[in-house]
C-alpha cells in the first residue's frame, strides 16, 4: 500500500513551500504500519531567495514485521516467542 501527500503553504510574509511525500504501509499482525517515507521539498521566499531539499527517506522497523500472522499472535500472547518470556530474579518485587 502507498499513499502520495502534496502540500502547499504562503506565511505572512508571502515566501511559500510545496512537498511531496510518499508514504508507503506494510501490514504487521494483521494492522497498517509504517514501512517509509520519502519527502522533498522547494521553498521560495519573498525575496525570491530558493530553497531546494532533496528527497530523504525515512524507513521504520517493527518487532515481528517478518514472522507470520500466527508467530505474531503467539508473541502477543506469551506464547514461547515472546519476547522477555523469561523472569528473571525469581519474582516480583
């Protein structure tokens, strides 16, 4: 899945900025998440002074984004892929 974001905006002062983002989604346990996002932009201020960033991607991680639908839920579950499953220290304190 992806989704593509144009922005346009003016300030006070008449300099105005236009971005583009592409965002791009992975499911994780059966919801959306995150997988990246690449954005640029131009600004020209009032005194017609450019500003250019190139496009940049961010890129997000999630915990059992690889494993099946099913790992997951045994994770979720405490099943024996949890993660820190094991107590240690022989209780609470």
């Amino acid at each position: 899945m992806s989704n593509a974001v144009y922005t346009y905006g003016t300030d006070a002062f008449g300099s105005s900025t236009e971005s583009w983002t592409s965002q791009d989604y992975i499911i994780v346990a059966g919801q959306a998440k995150m997988k990246d996002i690449t954005t640029e932009s131009v600004g020209v201020s009032i005194d017609s002074t450019i500003t250019t960033n190139l496009p940049y991607k961010m890129e997000y991680t999630y915990a059992g984004q690889d494993a099946l639908f099913y790992d997951a839920l045994k994770d979720m579950d405490g099943g024996p892929n949890a993660s820190g499953g094991v107590e240690l220290g022989g209780g609470g304190r």
